[in-house]
C-alpha cells in the first residue's frame, strides 16, 4: 500500500502533520480492532426502492458471489442525503449506459473502517446541529472549518490515512471494476485497495483539500471547482503543484438520467401551469438531522395561507425524521395534510397522477426506509414547479431553485453557481428574506417560467451530464 499522506500531487507534507495522520490510524486501531487480516466475503442483495436500475447493494456474506460483467460499483457513505443522492444519480446513469450499478456504502459494515466512517460522521453531524444553534460557534468555528479548514491540502494528509483503514472491505471485489466514489472516503480507500478504475465525484462547488483522492479522476461540476483543483491554489499559504490533467475533469452537474429524459416536458408542464393561474407546486426538502428547521417552520407558516387560498400547493418531504414533522406541529400548530408515512407506493401513485392533473393542499411525506426517504425528493421535482432547499447537493438539479441558509460555509458557492447559470435564485439567509423572494415568486411567475427557459437551455449544452460523464471516465469510454 502506498503511503499518500506525506506526500500529495508532488506536495510534500510536514513532518507533524504526517505524525499526527498517523496517530490517528493508530487511535481507530485501538479503539476498534485491527482488521487488516480479515476476509470479508461479499454478497449482494436487491435494493427495493431502485429495483427500477437493477441496482444491488453490496453486503458481507459467507462465501463471496461473483459480480455481474457489466458491473459499475458506487462507492458511498450515508452523511446526511446527500452523498446517498448523488450515489444515485450515478446508478441511474449507469444503468441507462447499459450496466449493472453495485451499492458499496462503506459506512454499513462491522469493520473497523466503517466504524471510523460512523465516528466522524456523528462528530460532523453534532458540530452542524451546534451551528444551528450556537451563532457564536458557527462564525468562530464552523464557518471557517468548513470554508478555509477543510480546504488546507493539509487536512488531506489526515484522511488519506485513515482510508487505509477501509482496504480490508475491498479485499474479495475485483480490482478492474468500474468505480465511481462519491465521497472522498470511498475514493481513498478504494485507491489503497488497488481499484485501477477510480473516480472521484466531488459533491461541492468550494474547491477543499479535504477532496483530494490522488490516484482517481477527479470529476468536478463546474469550471470554478475545475480552476480550484488543477491549481490548488489557496490550499497552503505557499504555492503548490495542481492536479495534472489526466486526474481532474470537468464533466457537468450530477443528475439522474430519470430526471433529464423528459426534462423538456416537465419544464412545458411548469409553464402551462403557471399560465393558467394553477397552485405553484413548492417542494421543500428537511435535512437529514432538520437542519435550518427555524427557518424551514417560518416558511411553511408563511405559505399556509397561499396553500388556503389555492396560490400554492406544497409538498414537504421530512426524509426518515419524522421527529421533524411533529417538531413543525408543536412550532406552528396542526394543519389540514395529506400523509405519506410509510407509504411509498401511494406516494408514486399519487405523484403520477398530478403531474397530468391537479394538485392542492400539503402533501406530508416521511420514509423510514433510507432509499425512499432520498428517492421521494426525486420522484417528486418533475411534478413540482420550485424546490425549496439548502444549497447542498440539490442545488445542481434542474428544476428552479430557492436556497435557504447554508449549512457550512462550503455550500455557499452551490448557490452562487446556481445564481449565475441561472436555474435559481438566490440563497436567503434570514427568514424576512426568503419569504419576501417566496411572495415576489408567487405574484410574479413569469420568474419561474424564465427558469424553465433556461433550464432548457442548459440541458442542450450538456450542463447537467455529470453522472453520464462519470460513468464514461469510469469505463473509459468517455
């Protein structure tokens, strides 16, 4: 295995930082065993909810079963919604191009790799949760980590050796297969296991060393994360080797080919709707941990007597926290809503029949199944007119967007990307903001319809091919 933390893109790292990187592997060792010598026997097992693509999630078994030959593994851990997002959007993307997507969520397993991923993971999640409610600890720290810390080609050192923690997991998977990661995590460490095939799907548009998987492609949405990457520059306070060309490529936003096959359509569907003076269908998404729920309850409050007066139907997935629903309950009163809990074949139903007819009302929706809870968002933004949503991963899809507060500094440059191409409007963070825009969007709809316009426009130049591009690079038939 090669060491890749004292040395980075031809960058060398300091002494103390490598030291410090290495204590870290140590501490997991420590604290969850040594399982370098293990042999995880890999099964497969059908995902439900994407039954539709063929796709198989990768588990731990007694004897190894044998990948298909058109196999293409994403690599992913479950960090809030978002990577699992993305994960699918290359699925599908995959399964259009003709293979059969395999599910390696990295986090998932009882090894002592997983269980670091787990750590960190619940450490991230406790720090966002404190910025929400700490505005001292969100300037002082969370901000900056998440905007300057993170972006040090230092900070890469450390996660590099980490990864080498998760090479046991890839042990009995075939090296040659096609491999798109879609956190660094699973980037690294299926670089130290030896996958010939890596790429690196990097989720932000804030170009960050936290990011950096030497030895993968690394596959980047936009021309600024592009410029970033190839330069590093801002990484160190001195000036660093870039990425070469053969390992950073720009290929376009992330997005399921389900999304863009009817794209045209469903933005037709948007302005006949607006046209004809029909409810403006406002889809809001929860974070995963009800991040930003402040805001996100002053909203709903705010659109209620939109919903009554028949200007606005709203639909609001909670994802798998249903704990966030009775939140909104407690915070604004009981209000009249059509229930999807549980219930994600009526929720298809329903979805189907309203984007050819009619919608009113709230539409509530909650999954404890982790798959359902991400793919209702997806199910649901070609029957929608204007996602409502941080400016996390949903801010590269291709409907028209309004962003609320970001959560770390890092998200802030989606929106600004969204701005400037122009499939959204701004990010808004103060409440009075956003529901002054949320009010000019209602009256005005010739601003949704324009969106669609350019939508359209983005969608012939190719902008949102990300996921197809990844698949190409993966299988080198780009």
């Amino acid at each position: 295995m090669k060491d890749r933390s004292s040395m980075i893109f031809g960058n060398a790292i300091d002494k103390k930082t490598v030291v410090s990187a290495e204590k870290s592997k140590a501490k997991y060792i420590k604290k969850y065993g040594d399982d370098s010598s293990a042999d995880y026997k890999i099964n497969f097992k059908p995902i439900d909810t994407l039954g539709f693509l063929g796709a198989q999630n990768i588990v731990l078994g007694e004897e190894n079963q044998k990948f298909a030959d058109n196999a293409l593994i994403v690599g992913n851990i479950r960090m809030g919604f978002g990577h699992y997002r993305i994960s699918i959007a290359m699925a599908s993307c995959a399964a259009a191009l003709g293979y059969t997507p395999y599910w390696l969520d990295l986090a998932s397993f009882d090894a002592t790799g997983s269980k670091m991923i787990r750590e960190q993971n619940d450490m991230y999640s406790l720090a966002s949760r404190i910025s929400q409610k700490s505005k001292l600890f969100n300037k002082i720290v969370w901000e900056p980590l998440n905007s300057e810390g993170f972006k040090k080609i230092t900070y890469n050192a450390k996660d590099q050796k980490n990864s080498e923690l998760l090479v046991p997991i890839f042990k009995n998977i075939d090296k040659d297969i096609p491999y798109i990661a879609t956190h660094v995590w699973p980037s690294q460490g299926a670089i130290h296991a030896g996958m010939k095939n890596v790429v690196n799907a990097i989720p932000d548009n804030w170009p960050m060393g936290l990011h950096l998987s030497e030895g993968a492609i690394h596959a980047v949405q936009t021309p600024f994360a592009y410029l970033g990457y190839k330069t590093l520059d801002g990484f160190a306070k001195h000036n660093l080797n870039g990425i070469p060309e053969s390992d950073i490529k720009c290929v376009g936003r992330f997005v399921d080919h389900e999304l863009l096959c009817d794209l045209e359509k469903d933005n037709e569907g948007r302005k006949n709707r607006l046209k004809a003076a029909k409810p403006i269908r406002m889809l809001m998404t929860v974070g995963g941990a009800g991040a930003g729920f402040d805001m996100f309850a002053a909203m709903v409050k705010h659109l209620l007597p939109y919903v009554e007066r028949k200007e606005v139907a709203l639909f609001i997935n909670f994802g798998d926290h249903q704990n966030v629903y009775d939140k909104l309950i407690n915070e604004i009163g009981d209000f009249p809503c059509k229930k999807f809990f549980n219930e994600y074949g009526k929720l298809k139903k329903a979805v189907e029949e309203i984007r050819t007819g009619e919608a009113e009302g709230v539409y509530a929706i909650c999954n404890d199944d982790i798959f359902e809870a991400v793919y209702s968002t997806n199910l649901m933004m070609p029957a929608c007119d204007l996602l409502i949503t941080k400016p996390g991963e949903l801010a590269y899809y291709p409907i028209p967007k309004i962003f609320m507060k970001h959560i770390g500094g890092h998200e802030v440059y989606g929106a600004i990307n969204g701005r400037e191409y122009g499939d959204s409007v701004n990010e808004y963070p103060t409440e009075k903001n956003i529901n002054k825009m949320l009010d000019k969007l209602i009256s005005n709809r010739e601003i949704i319809a324009h969106i669609c316009d350019r939508i359209d426009e983005l969608k012939k130049q190719g902008y949102y091919d990300g996921a197809y591009e990844c698949v190409r690079l993966a299988t080198h038939t780009r």
